[in-house]
C-alpha cells in the first residue's frame, strides 16, 4: 500500500496523564532521577525513557517528533525552535570546516545567506545550482562535497526538485539528500523518494495558525542521536530548542494539516486557473503551464494537490506594491512575509524574502521585481476571493478589463 503521510499522523495518539484526550504538557526544564546511576545512563545516552533536560528532549517535544517523524516516515526526528534552527543544524551537524554543499540557487533566503554568507566563516562552500538540472547539480559535486541540499517546491519561484533522480545521484557520490520540506507537507514525502533528511520550518502550513515559530528534522535515528549528543551534537550545543508548551500547541495543529492542505491547494488551484484563464502572468504547479507540472505529479501525494504557493507577476515593483495594498484594503489577505495561515498572505519576494539574494542574480533565476508571492488562505467563498482580486489587477492595471 501506498505510504500516505496524513494516516501515519493519525497513528498511535499519544494520551494524557489522567486519560486526557491530548498528551499532558510537561512544564518543566529539568527532570529527576532516582539513582545516581540512573542520571549518568540517561546523559550517556543509555536508558529508555528518560527525561534529562529540555534542550536535549522533553515529553512534549518528543510527541511532536515522533508525530512529524511518522509523516515523513523517518526512525526519528527532533523539533527545534526555527526552522532556520533546524536547518543551520543539520548543515552543521554533516559539515565542518573545508566541507563543501551544492546547493539549490532557489531556495528560502534565511537558508541562502546562510550559506553564501556564514558559512564561509567557518570554511565551508557551498555552489548554488538551478535545481531544475539534475545534470547540472551533480557537475557541482566535488571531493569534499558532504550534501546536496534543495527546498521540494522552491522559494519564490515554485520550481520542483527532481528528488529520485537527486537522491540516486546522492546515493552515487556517497553525499546526504537534505530536502527542506516547508511548502509541500504532505503533497510530498521526500524520504519515500530516497532522500536522507527532511527539515520544515513549523512556522508554515504545519502549525498554520501563524502564532508560534518551529522547526523540524526528520531523519534516521543514528543521525538524530549523535545531533543530541551532549558532546558535540549540533542541536545540543547550538541550543535551538523549541519550548514545551509550543511544542504541545503545535501538535495539536497537525491533526488538521491533511484538512488545511486540500483546502490550501484547492483554492490556489481554483484562483490560478481562473486567472491564468483572463490572462494573467500565474505561475501554480497545478497548471498545465508550470514547466514542472508533469514532474509533480509523478513526485506528489495526489490527495493533497498542489500547495498554497502560488506568484503572480505584477509587472513592476510599483504595480505589485499597489495590487497588494489593495487588496489587503478590500479584505482578500495581509501584506506580510511568511505563508501556510489560514488567511492569504502575500509580499514581493524580491523586495521582501528574497532580499538576501543580490539583484542581478535574482534576474538571472527569473525572478522578477514585480513577482507577488500569495500564500492561499483557507477562504470558505473562493470564488468571491477570485472576483476581488481580479478587480483589484485591472484596476492597478496588470490586466486587461477587456478580457472581462
Ligand atoms: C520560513 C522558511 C524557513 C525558515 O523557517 P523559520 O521558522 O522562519 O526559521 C526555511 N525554509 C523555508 C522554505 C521557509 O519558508
């Protein structure tokens, strides 16, 4: 049978201390121990069960992990207290000095300078490649390359890794596949794919209520374990731990998330087709036109659609800026960076998110400065939605009134 991300989530709830239908908080930092023994077991790694401190695991954070690694279908996972947590983490855990990475040039731009501009700090390269060339992609692999590292469905620019194909040319080199997740939970299931580390920023659709920040990596235990050593794990000692009483908050937001993506993905489906339709400059993977719409769905939980990303090229800079503050005047979402809320939420990447990477290499990825990144919200009366902001791009002047 198929492995199906949103049943394995669903699997084996965790239950409360006096039967609570959710798992009981634990609001505490630090842990007791009967016996002496029994602390040094537990700080070498060697007992079951065990709580030490909370920025190694704690009982809420733990729910959380074994929840996000059940859907990604890894051994393990750990939350952490960002996703950029999670992601500087695992660099840091797989690379060290004189290390190299081939990246995706489209990628989040936290993650991007990170890269180009702190890392090299500490001697470690990274080459950034268009994911869309697997070719391309394992030509930048060197010696001293430790990882590949690509976002499924890329920032801003939608475009999908091909994560087989990468996962076997990881395999041939002998260097981890880490795939940043964030913008298709569910539709993609990257590990089943042959990749070796999932991480998320929890700060998206997973939590989807826009009130907490997080991060998640999934991957084998062994790689989970050393990264919590007390030692020299990097998500120990970095210290990006995420709080109880967040972790206990966002777990209870994942039993929505199969439900929070159809809707997502079905009225970015409904929007783009409709707009495209009239004549606008979309880019959706739901549509035919998407240089990588048949990619996707050989790749895609089919249940799940599309996703909730879709941009829209406004032209200019100045159109963009004005279609948005329109439409958050007449009520179709909030100009504001980030995505996976259940409103719409949209920004001008260039501008905005993608800020960090420099502008001429922007318009070499296409990226263009009038591109409005929209994150779909969860809008009951879609077609109302579509009719708004319809108005609102003939009247800044994106698109043509005669093709009304
Ligand atoms: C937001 C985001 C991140 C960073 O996550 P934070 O929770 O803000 O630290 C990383 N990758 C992608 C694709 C993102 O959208």
């Amino acid at each position: 049978m198929k492995f199906n991300p949103a049943e394995q989530l669903e699997k084996n709830p965790a239950f409360g201390q006096f039967r609570g239908v959710n798992p009981s908080i634990s609001d505490s930092a630090t842990y007791t121990f009967k016996t002496a023994q029994e602390m040094m077991d537990t700080f070498e790694g060697k007992s079951e069960g065990l709580f030490l401190y909370t920025r190694h695991t704690s009982p809420s954070n733990m729910y959380l992990a074994n929840a996000l690694a059940a859907m990604e279908g890894t051994e393990a996972a750990n939350v952490m207290g960002s996703g950029m947590g999670a992601i500087s983490t695992t660099i840091l855990q797989i690379c060290e000095a004189g290390d190299h990475i081939v990246s995706s040039r489209t990628i989040y731009g936290g993650s991007y300078a990170i890269m180009k501009n702190y890392l090299p700090k500490l001697n470690i390269q990274t080459s950034f490649v268009d994911v869309t060339s697997c070719a391309k992609i394992e030509a930048a692999i060197q010696p001293n390359t430790k990882m590949i590292y690509v976002e499924a469905m890329s920032n801003p620019l939608l475009e999908i890794a091909n994560i087989p194909e990468l996962a076997k040319i990881a395999k041939r080199h002998n260097v981890l596949l880490v795939v940043d997740n964030t913008f298709s939970p569910l539709i993609m299931s990257p590990i089943k794919m042959g990749a070796d580390i999932v991480v998320h920023s929890l700060t998206k659709f997973i939590n989807g209520m826009n009130d907490a920040v997080g991060g998640v990596v999934c991957a084998s235990e062994e790689f989970i374990t050393a990264s919590k050593s007390v030692m020299d794990g990097a998500a120990m000692l970095i210290g990006s731990t995420m709080d109880s009483l967040r972790s206990a908050s966002i777990l209870k937001n994942t039993h929505t998330l199969a439900i929070r993506m159809k809707k997502h993905s079905e009225n970015a489906l409904y929007i783009s087709q409709k707009l495209e339709n009239d004549g606008a400059r979309i880019v959706y993977p739901g549509l035919a036109s998407h240089k990588n719409h048949e990619l996707f769905k050989e790749m895609y939980n089919e249940e799940f659609g599309f996703g909730g990303m879709i941009t829209i090229d406004a032209l200019t800079i100045e159109k963009a800026d004005k279609f948005m503050e329109l439409m958050q005047i007449r009520g179709f979402g909030d100009l504001a960076v980030s995505l996976g809320f259940y409103r719409t939420l949209f920004n001008a990447p260039g501008s905005g998110t993608s800020s960090e990477v420099p502008e001429d290499e922007q318009q070499e990825m296409g990226l263009s400065a009038g591109l409005v990144r929209f994150s779909m919200g969860l809008d009951h009366n879609i077609e109302n939605t579509y009719q708004g902001i319809k108005q609102c791009m003939i009247e800044v002047g994106i698109l043509e009134s005669v093709t009304v």
